[in-house]
C-alpha cells in the first residue's frame, strides 16, 4: 500500500502544529512549508517569538520547507481582490495565495491534499464558514484542503470521502478560545509551543499606517524601505524624501546595518545620539530639518545648538543645528493620529 502524503500551511504557532500532528498520528506523512513575507517574524531573528517556532518540526519528525512569497505577497497588499481587514492586512487574499503556492508544491511532491491550522470562527476575516469555501474555490483547491481541528464541522473533504483519513480521528473545535487546542497539547505531549499573537505586521495600526503612507509616496519601494517601516521614528520631508530616528541602541544598530553609504547619515557629536537615515533624494535643504531632528532625539536636546556629523555618499562633514520644535516634529512626523472625540454632552 503506498504512503498517503499531505502538504501543510505551517506557521510553528499551536493551531499549525496540532493540525499536522493530528494527521501524522493516522500515518500520513506530511511535509509543511512555511511562507515568508515582509510582514511577519523573521526567520533569522526570532526575538519577537517566545519559542522556536520549528521546535516541533524537529521534535516530531516533519521537513518543513521555506518559501518566499516576495513580490507576490507586495502585489495583494497594494490591491487585495477582498480588501483589507481594519488595518493593511489583506487576510483572505494571503490565506489564497498560500494555498495556490501550496497546491504546486502538493502536485510536485504528489501529496493527496492540503491540511492549515485554521479554527472556524477563530479570525473575523478569514476563518468565516463562507470565507474558507471562498478562499477554497479561489485557490483551485474545493474539497481539497483538510482543516483537521475543525473538520466535524466543516463539509467532508474529498480526502475524508475517498478513505485516506478518518474523519472520527480529527475534530470540531470553533471559536475564539483556545482551550481546546491546550487541551489536546498536553495530551499529544506538545509543550514547546510559541504564545498566541497576531505575527503580521499588517494587523498593527501604526505599522499598516507607515505601510499605506509609502505606498502613496511610492507605489513600488525597495526592500529595505519595508524593512525600515520596522525601525525608529519616521518624518515625511518631501513626496521623495524621508527621514529616520532610532529610539534606542538596539535601533540604531539596526539603522547602520540598512546604511550602505549611499545618501545621508546623520550623528549628533559629543552626546548620546541617534543615528539618523535620510531615504529617497539626498535634497540639499533636508540637512538642516535632519540635523534639527537629530539634535531634538539626543542627549543634546536641551542645547541652543549642537554640532552634527553628515556622512553624504562618503564624505564626511559637520554642522550645527537647534534642536527640531515641537511644531516641526508635529508637521513631519508619520503616525496614526488619534481623532479627538468630542467632550459628553451633560444633560440637566
């Protein structure tokens, strides 16, 4: 008898987990890709996860492969055919192209179905009973993608129907709650499992409000333009020209890594200083306003002026500036202002 063979969407978070140890506990083998965008954890620095996140792959005897969706996942941000959640998050449009880019490497490797770990109910956009057939059709993959912990109560997929998987052996968990889904890890022996959080970025208001902002100055930014959407403090000098603030040491490591040479760099010297990045056109008047700003964010702030280094495309030089006023850094800043609401009315 052949080897029946899934393909799972694998995160490393607890739901993804439970779904492909769910099925390898009826003997099918599963391989899991994990896709990557620019908006999530990154693999190579998991200081934002409390655990790591392919514990369990290696734990339990899965391969799991990684896959980039680059700029494919850049183009549903843009103009997601089912819109945005409450932020840039283009959930139904990214559950879909997983499972388009899953169903190739289902077909390459001959594996019979596709299982995720998604729980009905559990995401307002995405994890609808109507939005997972949706996203099935739109995937090319209707009656192929398996949801083993919410199987009972969802439709019988084709692998179900066929025999390839007993649907008794899987579950009907729904819900926000993830007791369930504890539950059944302590009683699988699965402890090394990261705490529940959103990952995308996308989801993240003052992050998806930089995100919408660039995209309006520059309908097609370069790689590391996203990557700094990430870091520091953001002001909007012209439709071409940003300036970036790290807020602390670990930021401005960051910030100097990003920096190749090319365009401006900004110190402030003889104090604690952030480091200051000028994106887009090097303008001539947007030195004084970076090294305003500079100066405004560094131990020097309280001074009348202070001296600035300027690295410029390798040259290096000084000048002074005051620091930035409040009504300068209230002009250029980019963040999600908060509308103010109107005092309550007192009825007599």
């Amino acid at each position: 008898m052949s080897t029946v063979r899934a393909v799972a969407l694998y995160s490393g978070g607890l739901d993804s987990t439970l779904a492909v140890l769910t099925v390898m506990r009826q003997g099918i083998e599963v391989k899991a890709v994990t896709f990557l965008n620019h908006f999530g954890c990154e693999i190579s620095d998991r200081s934002s996860c409390s655990k790591n996140p392919f514990a369990a792959a290696s734990r339990f005897g899965f391969e799991v492969k990684l896959c980039h969706l680059s700029d494919k996942f850049i183009d549903i941000v843009k103009n997601p055919k089912f819109g945005h959640g409450k932020n840039m998050n283009p959930c139904m449009d990214c559950r879909i192209l997983m499972l388009r880019e899953a169903r190739e490497f289902m077909e390459m490797t001959g594996a019979s179905f596709i299982i995720t770990g998604e729980v009905l109910g559990q995401r307002p956009m995405s994890q609808r009973r109507d939005a997972l057939n949706i996203i099935d059709r739109e995937a090319g993959l209707r009656g192929a993608v398996l949801r083993p912990l919410s199987a009972k109560v969802l439709k019988p997929t084709l692998a179900e129907e066929a025999g390839l998987i007993d649907r008794q052996l899987l579950h009907g968990f729904s819900g926000r709650s993830r007791k369930p889904q504890m539950a059944l890890a302590a009683e699988i022996g699965l402890t090394d499992y990261p705490a529940p959080a959103g990952g995308c970025l996308l989801t993240e208001p003052n992050y998806a409000f930089r995100l919408k902002e660039l995209l309006d100055h520059d309908p097609d930014p370069a790689l590391p333009d996203l990557h700094l959407l990430r870091l520091g403090r953001h002001f909007r000098f012209s439709s071409r020209t940003k300036i970036i603030v790290g807020r602390d040491r670990e930021e401005n490591e960051a910030l100097l890594k990003h920096y190749d040479g090319v365009g401006l760099m900004l110190r402030v010297v003889g104090y604690g200083s952030p480091v200051t990045l000028v994106r887009g056109d090097s303008e001539e008047d947007v030195v004084p306003v970076a090294a305003s700003i500079c100066v405004r964010y560094s131990d020097g702030r309280s001074l009348s002026r202070a001296d600035v280094k300027v690295v410029h495309d390798g040259r290096e030089y000084n000048t002074e500036a005051p620091p930035a006023s409040d009504d300068l850094i209230g002009r250029l800043k980019i963040e999600k202002k908060s509308v103010p609401q109107d005092p309550p009315q007192v009825i007599a």
